[in-house]
C-alpha cells in the first residue's frame, strides 16, 4: 500500500503563486512515477504535470511555462509550483503515484485550489 498526503491548496488571486506537496509513504519503491492531476467542477479529471524517478517530467500544455513540478526523493515527496495562476486552474488537485508492475495505482484525497480573478 502507498499513502499520499497533500497539502499547500488555498485562495489565491489571479497572478498569484502556490506551491503543493504530495508526501509519500508505504511501498513506494514498486513506483516509477508521481503526478498531479486536477478536477474542476463538471469537468473530467485531467493531467497537470507527472515525473518519474529518473526525474523525466511532462505537462499539460495549458500550465507548461507556469507550473513546475519537483521531487525531493529523500523526503518522498513530490511539490507543484505554481505561478502566474489563472481562474481557469481552480480545481481539486490529486496527487497520484503509479501505476505499479500489476497495474495498481494510488491517489490522495486532494487539495482545493481556487483562483480568484
């Protein structure tokens, strides 16, 4: 089992920066890869930014630029800054850390985020 814990969501006004953190705990070792996802209202699930352990990183294109996604492997935990925030990224954000070798993966609870213009 993995548990992930975030942290770091909260109100911002437009142009304005937030850093999360996802720390990991449990079998990580079977994992390759972390990310973050969101979910806004009505909206599907999608992508944000995702690095795996070798620390090759990729990004939605609607955040490259402005989000930057890290890991501190000693610490087992993955951050998410983000700058120049747009009302358009309010969401709930996800960490996520998998899949492992059977095909499991594992999500936090998430973190609202909420931009206001």
């Amino acid at each position: 089992q993995v548990q992930l814990v975030e942290s770091g969501g909260g109100l911002v006004q437009a142009g304005g920066s937030l850093r999360l953190s996802c720390a990991a705990s449990g079998s990580i070792f079977s994992i390759n890869a972390m990310g973050w996802y969101r979910q806004a209202p009505g909206k599907q699930r999608e992508l944000v930014a995702r690095i795996t352990s070798e620390g090759s990183t990729n990004y939605a294109d609607s955040v490259k630029g402005r989000f930057t996604i890290s890991r501190d492997d000693a610490k087992i935990t993955i951050y998410l800054q983000m700058n120049s925030l747009k009302p358009e990224d309010t969401a709930v954000y996800y960490c996520h850390a998998g899949p492992r070798p059977d095909g499991v993966d594992y999500w936090g609870k998430g973190t609202l985020v909420t931009v206001s213009s």
